[in-house]
C-alpha cells in the first residue's frame, strides 16, 4: 500500500520528518506501524505517550488494572480523576486527545499463557513495560519464539534499565538472566519504590528505539547491550550481552529443533 502524507500530516510531524535519519519514508512506516505496550504504567505512560505523537498506527494496550492514588505519582497516563477507572480507558482517552489519528485497541486483561502468543503475534513491536519477572521472562519467550522484536526494560529506585532483542540477531532478556529469580529474592517497584522522572527516561528510550526500529536503524538499535541509567550519579553506562547457545529461548537448541518442526 503507498500512502502519501497529508498537508496536515506534513506539518504535526514536521520536526521528526526534517531528521536525515527518519524523512517522510519512516513517517509512512510509523503510520503503517503497529506497537504493543504491555503494561500502562510507569514505562508504558512515556513510551505510548510519545509513540502516539510520532503517528504510530495502531497502539495496543495491555493492562487489567485499576488506576490508583499510588500510580499517579509515575504513571503519566493517569489523572487524579482517573482513580478507579481501567487504566487502559484511561489511557486510551489521554492518547486519543493527543493524536486522534492513532487507532487505538485497549485489553483490560492480564497477559498470559493462554493470550501472550496471539497478542504479541498481531504486533510489529512490543514494549516491555511490565513491573514483574514472570511477564518479562514470558514476553521474551514468546517474542522470541514469534521472530518478534521487543524492547525490554525494568525500573527500580533511583536506577532503570534497558535492552532491544531482534530474536535471532541480538541477545535476549533470558540470555541474560537464565531464570526468574526466586519470589522474594529481588524487590519490586511497589516494594522498592520508583522515581517517576525515572521511569520516564528509561520509557522514552524504549520509544526512541521502536521508531529507529520502524526507521530501519537497525545497525543503531540498543541491542546485545543493556543500558543502565543511575539517576543518582547520573551515569549511563551499557554492559555487552551476548548470545548464550545454551539460551532456553534462543540457543542452539532452541533453533534446530525449531528448524525441524519447519521441515
Ligand atoms: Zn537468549
């Protein structure tokens, strides 16, 4: 399908389309483009915030919660007002002000076995906002099972990471941490607490590389690394991953027997 931009097109993404590295063609393959958010909250409020201003085509939002009082200090997707409702209505209204063009496919669900697959399948991208190891050891199997490309990302305190996986090419999430670690083992957010203007870096980063994805920036994308942001030394730093082929989700193995089942 060729699309032309219209003149109204021209100008709401005028400052992203005069990028050398994006133009007019990446434009179209935004507005062509899909992305799953799983997860409303503190990744997912930057990350859909700004993927809606870019003009990405069709924004799914996964999340079976409700907005509470404790969110609203991060989850910028949400108003005061908002407590109460499902924060993927919530959401869908703030984005839907923001850029009417998007379509825009809210599931008040939980993502899991029996749904993960078909989801992730009808997507061109995923974004990782999840705030728990079993979604993001299930998001990465999946993804990499379907050939999908995801950004994965965690948050915790005054810290936040980050790391893209094009399944087959890059590293994944279970490369580098075999397994989940014990209940109990490692905090969470709700237990640890969050800087909310941290989440929100390491969101708009997840953003960024989902449009360079779309822009075909493949060589430039942030993966076989992770990318660790301390707010407190405000620091940046990336650590090398690679590949482990003994990976339970994307090793050798994993590939031959994949291979066979094609055969
Ligand atoms: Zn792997």
């Amino acid at each position: 399908m060729t699309l032309r931009l219209t003149s109204e097109q021209i100008e709401r993404y005028g400052r992203q389309i005069m990028i050398p590295d994006l133009g007019g063609k990446t434009q179209i393959r935004l507005l062509q483009g899909s992305v799953l958010v799983i997860g409303a909250g503190g990744l997912g409020s930057p990350a859909a915030f700004y993927l809606a201003a870019a003009g990405i085509g069709t924004l799914g939002l996964v999340d079976s919660d409700r907005v509470e009082l404790s969110n609203l200090q991060r989850q910028i997707l949400h108003s005061t007002e908002d407590i109460g409702r499902q924060k993927v209505q919530s959401a869908r209204e703030k984005l839907h002000r923001l850029n009417p063009e998007v379509e825009i496919r809210v599931y008040p669900v939980r993502l899991g076995d029996d749904n993960a697959s078909e989801l992730i399948a009808s997507y061109d991208f995923v974004i990782d906002g999840s705030d728990n190891f079993a979604t993001k050891f299930l998001i990465n199997d999946i993804a990499v099972s379907l050939g999908k490309p995801f950004s994965h990302a965690g948050i915790m305190r005054l810290q936040g990471q980050t790391m893209t996986v094009i399944p087959g090419k890059s590293a994944c999430y279970r490369c580098l941490f075999n397994d989940p670690p014990a209940p109990g083992e490692i905090l969470n957010c709700q237990q640890a607490g969050i800087l909310g203007a941290v989440a929100g870096t390491i969101g708009s980063i997840q953003a960024a590389e989902a449009i360079k994805y779309f822009a075909g920036m493949e060589e430039e994308l942030l993966v076989g690394r992770l990318l660790i942001y301390d707010a407190k030394t405000v620091e940046f730093r990336t650590v090398e991953v690679s590949r482990n082929p003994r990976c339970r989700a994307c090793g050798k193995a994993q590939e031959e027997s994949k291979a066979t089942s094609i055969v």
